[in-house]
C-alpha cells in the first residue's frame, strides 16, 4: 500500500492523508513516517451517513444502535480494490480501498440496522447502494477523472488487476463505534475470539 501512496502521490498534487491531514508528499519522502502516519493507524468503514441531529435524539439513538447491533461477531475484511469517491459536497475527492467480497454481507448487514434506526429518527438513510471502504488520502475539489486515471494507470502497472480474489489487504473488524459531535459512543466492541 505505501508504494501504491507514494507513486499516485508523485501524480497526483495536493494528496493529504484522511483524518490527520498531513501532505501525503511529506510522508512519502521518509518510508518510516508513511507506515507509521498514514498506515498504522486504525481506519473506519461508514455504517451511515453523517448527519446533524437533535441533542434530544442522541440516547435514542445510540440506545436503538447498541440493541441492534450489540452481538456483532468479529470478522475478516478483504480490501480488494483501490477506488476514487467524491463527497456529498463535491469539495473534496478520496482515495480509498473498497471491500468487494470478504465482510461485505456482514457490513451490509450492519448498514441495514443503521438505516432502521435513522429511518425512526426522520434522518436520511445511507446510500442506496452502499460501496464500504476505507479512505486513505484525500485531494481538494471535485478531480476525481485525473485521479481515476492515476489510480487506474497505477493499479496496471504494479501488476494488481484487482480480481475479486485478490486482496490489498486484510483487516478483522474491532467494533462498531457512533460519533457524534466530539463524543464516541461504543456501540460494541467485538470479543477477541
């Protein structure tokens, strides 16, 4: 994956690394800081969408997602394929790994319980056809034709075809967690197993 970063980062100007915002360039010139910065670090999937609502909803609500999804099992997900989404907005383009076979029933699953309890609170559902993936850099505005290209140049020349049985990665799901506003509320936390 960090040779992946570091070759569409050289193409593409501007990459900053999800969440902590970092220019993508500056961590690819030291190969420890890219692993350390932009890799180890823990990454989330989106159950839902990110909506404002009501202080008076928030008990309801992660009361409703705990009961839900209180007995999650742990399980394995296979990242199979290096995608470019754009937010709702359009301000800001993403490069991400998408799960296209391992877990993908089971975060289905989840996304489903999420949307009934939305749907109870009057918020809007997640996307009708839901793609789950982790996000690993992101770039400015709405670029995501030239970043398609890289990533699709990219992924040609590092031998990667991005076969449902192939994987970039693996990763076992740890929990499932709400945010909302500057509180995390745990929702579950998988058993080691």
């Amino acid at each position: 994956m960090g040779q992946f970063l570091k070759r569409v980062s050289s193409v593409v100007p501007n990459l900053h690394v999800v969440d902590i915002d970092v220019p993508l360039d500056t961590l690819c010139k030291e190969e420890h800081k890219l692993e350390q910065v932009a890799l180890g670090r823990e990454f989330h999937i989106s159950l839902g969408r990110t909506v404002p609502i009501r202080v008076h909803q928030i008990d309801s609500i992660v009361t409703m997602l705990c009961q839900k999804l209180q007995f999650q099992k742990r399980y394995w997900i296979d990242f199979n394929k290096w995608e470019v989404f754009i937010n709702d907005d359009r301000t800001r383009t993403f490069l991400s790994l998408e799960v296209v076979t391992g877990g993908l029933p089971e975060i289905t699953k989840q996304i489903q319980a999420v949307n009934e309890v939305y749907k109870l609170h009057n918020l809007p559902e997640f996307y009708k056809d839901p793609r789950p993936h982790i996000s690993l850099a992101w770039a400015l505005g709405h670029v995501s034709g030239s970043f398609k290209k890289v990533v699709e140049q990219e992924t040609k020349s590092s031998g990667f075809r991005g076969s449902l049985q192939s994987r970039i990665c693996t990763s076992k799901v740890g929990g499932i967690e709400c945010k909302i506003g500057n509180r995390t509320h745990i929702i579950c936390k998988s058993p080691n197993q």
